[in-house]
C-alpha cells in the first residue's frame, strides 16, 4: 500500500520536475572549481634602482594554470601613502602568469597587492619585495 502511494505522488509530481531535480543533483558536483591561489615573483629575483623587473603573478585552481584571470597590481613603497595600480598582461606560455615591467628609482621595501578575477571570484594577496641600490 505504502509503495502505491509513492507511485501515485510521483505521477502528481509528473516526470519533468523530477527528471530535472534529477539532473540538477547529477550535474551540481561537477561544477565545482578550486579556490584560485595567486603567487608572486620578479625576474630577474634580485631587484635594483634603475633597472627594468618584470612583476609576475601567477594564478592557479589547484594544479592548473588559470589563463583565463584578471589581474591589476597595486605597488607601493614602504611608509608611503601613495599607491600605484597598473594593468598587467597575461604572458602566452599558458602557466596562468599575468605580468608587468616596472623600473623602481628608490630602493626599500615594496608592497605589491595583486587584484585577482578568476574562477567567479575576486581575490587580493599581498606581497612583499625587496629594491636594492644598483652596484
């Protein structure tokens, strides 16, 4: 009895409604995506006065290269109120790194914020680097 009442609340439901619940609760699991994470570098490593550096952020979902972000990076020197945003490009090599070339004319501490769109989300690590006074 219990099992023909069932049966007959499924056909009230109709079969659509429940073959797209269905669907929806099939499909719902892999829609996921890894939380992005942004990592920062300089090439060349060691930064000094005067000398172009480039400023590369890196964007991954788990393992795998995000080429598909947006990234702008705000710099500052340490104790200065003034803040700079720049535009990067994305670098072709398909590794999720997004780059800009910056001369510095003051060595010190630098801040760089790294403002991220990826994956439906926006993120914004900081990071820190070093200028040294060129030789």
């Amino acid at each position: 009895m219990i099992q023909l009442i069932r049966l007959i609340r499924i056909k009230q439901l109709g079969l659509i409604p429940l073959c797209l619940l269905f669907s929806i609760s099939v499909s719902g699991c892999s829609m996921e995506t890894s939380q992005p994470v942004v990592s920062f570098s300089t090439t060349p490593a060691s930064v000094q006065t005067g000398q172009p550096v480039k400023l590369i952020g890196t964007v991954k979902a788990g393992e795998k290269p995000v080429n598909d972000a947006e990234m702008k990076m705000e710099i500052w020197r340490d104790g200065e109120s003034r803040h700079e945003m720049f535009d990067t490009v994305p670098v072709p090599d398909q590794q999720g790194h997004y780059a800009l070339t910056r001369t510095f004319n003051k060595a010190g501490t630098y801040y760089v914020m790294l403002h991220t769109n990826a994956n439906h989300m926006h993120i914004m690590p900081t990071a820190t680097f070093t200028v040294k006074e060129a030789k």
